[in-house]
C-alpha cells in the first residue's frame, strides 16, 4: 500500500518552535500546576536522576561485573581464578560471590538540577509520544504530520536558549533520563503532559487526527487476498494477532470488534479531556476505513 506512505510529512519546525515558546515562557506555572508538592518530590524529577539508595547499587552492579570478568579472565594474581562460571548459578553461588566482593565506597552527593530544564526535555518527549497515536493536520490538508524525535528536540533547545532558560548551565542541552529509568517510562503518568500540548495547539492551525495505520494495513491485505495462490497475503484475527504473525482465515468484521474493545491510549484519552470529545478518526469503524482506504487508493 505505497500511498499510505505517501500521506505521511513532518510537522514543521517552527510550528514546534511557536508551541514551545509559549509553554517555556510559563514553566514555573507549570511546574507548580503539576506537582504542587514541590518537583523534587515528583515522578518526573525521579526520571532524571539517582537516589542514594539506588546510586549505591549502580556501583554494586558495576562492581560485580569487574569482579566476575577478574575471577574469569583478570590478570591480578592476587585474586583467585574460577574459571568459567556458571550460566545459571544457584543462590548460594550468587551470595558466596557478593561476599567476596571488597568494600564499596559510596560518595552520594545530589547534583544540582533545573526544574525548568527538566520539564522542558519532558515536554519535547511528551510531543513525540502523542505523535505515536495521533497524527498532526493543517486546516487545508489532509496530509498526517508526524514529530521527528531529533527535530523536536532542536526545536525545544531553540527556544530555551532563546528565552535564556539554559542560563548558569555550562553548555546548552537538556537533561537526559537516566538509561535505565527509561525503561521505566510506561510507568509514568503522562496524561498531564500530555493535556498540556494539546492545549496549546488549540492556538495554532493544526489539529489532531487519530489513524491506526495496522488497520488500513490489514485491509490492504484482506483486499489483495488470493485464498487459493501458494503465497497468498496472511489474514490475521485482530491486530494482537497482526502483531504476533498468527494467520487466520480472513474475518474483517472480527477485527474491527476487536479494535473496538480496546482501551484508548493515553494520548487519545488527553485529547477527550481536552476536547470533551474523541479525536477525528476514533473510535475507527469499518466503514470509515474502508472509505479512507479507497481515498488513499485513489491518489494513486
């Protein structure tokens, strides 16, 4: 399906640049709004940086591999050699090797931190996971704009250094989550962010769409479907199914039941707090796909 490729642009730069200068320019109120107990108590301050507690397992963790590479393959003489270990050691293995395991000095001193650099790095992650669900559109097009993660990023250092925001820090970048807090985002509510950015581009020209592209995917193979050819295009009972590669006998009408039982996502749950009303696009029926699917067709 080449043409639903074709409809796919990215949203303008400084249409980011607009939306982020008027959020940066109320970052304190924001960051009150958000957590009215104080950032550093917050979840979003978590994500950038380690407490004392977990500062000292990092080190444990770090230790534990140089000393479980040393008793393997070290050159110290000093420490004797086991020899390969064991992939699945038992848990007596894995406490007689901590037990070994020398001292570990711990320094824990908190870094300074700007509340307001936080919050901006969040805001420009906070674009990109909207753009995962729902697509940006102009008022005269119907293209779907999507958010270029590196591009939403400039974008939001443009406007800090612009609005002096990077003052007193040594080099001009945002913040990054900590490796693996990142791991932990699924976590994290971001529904207020989330309110947050839709609300301000209630201000510019461009509205939010929602598009389930494995929808229009799957339709495209039910279509071109040949039942009786050797290498007939795989039909799938839902997009779970879709996901996972399990076939089954073409059922578009079970599809769309499916796709209809889902929860909506954050992002389209942010849209309806906002709004008071779902986005164009959801909840996707089958015949609204269809159509879509046929208009796409049809450019080409």
């Amino acid at each position: 399906m080449t043409n639903l490729l074709n409809n796919y642009k990215l949203l303008p730069r400084k249409v980011m640049i607009s939306v982020f200068t008027d959020l940066f320019k109320i970052l304190p109120e924001l960051i009150e709004e958000l957590t009215p107990q104080g950032w550093e108590k917050s979840v979003y301050h978590a994500l950038f940086h380690l407490d004392a507690r977990e500062y000292f397992f990092e080190k444990l963790y770090y230790k534990v591999i140089d000393h479980n590479f040393e008793v393997q393959f070290g050159t110290d003489s000093r420490i004797p050699k086991t020899g390969v270990l064991s992939d699945i050691p038992s848990k007596e293995e894995i406490w007689e090797g901590l037990n070994t395991i020398g001292p570990i000095e711990v320094h824990y001193k908190k870094e300074p931190y700007s509340p307001e650099l936080e919050l901006a790095s969040l805001l420009s992650e906070t674009l990109v996971f909207i753009s995962r669900c729902l697509y940006f559109q102009s008022k005269d097009s119907n293209l779907w704009l999507e958010v270029h993660p590196e591009v939403a990023s400039n974008a939001a250092a443009i406007v800090a250094r612009d609005l002096e925001i990077f003052e007193g820090s040594s080099y001009m970048q945002f913040p990054k989550i900590y490796w693996y807090k990142r791991m932990l985002i699924h976590n994290v509510k971001w529904l207020p962010l989330m309110k947050i950015i839709i609300r301000a581009f209630q201000k510019t020209e461009y509205s939010l769409v929602y598009v389930d592209t494995e929808l229009l995917q799957i339709i495209d193979e039910h279509l071109h479907a040949d039942n009786e050819a050797p290498n007939k295009i795989p039909n799938y009972k839902n997009k779970e199914h879709y996901r996972l590669g399990i076939t089954s006998n073409p059922v578009i009408d079970e599809v769309f039941d499916n796709t209809a039982r889902e929860l909506p996502s954050e992002a389209v749950v942010a849209y309806f707090d906002v709004y008071g009303d779902w986005p164009p696009g959801y909840p996707p029926t089958k015949e609204e796909y269809f159509a879509l699917y046929n208009k796409l067709e049809s450019k080409g």
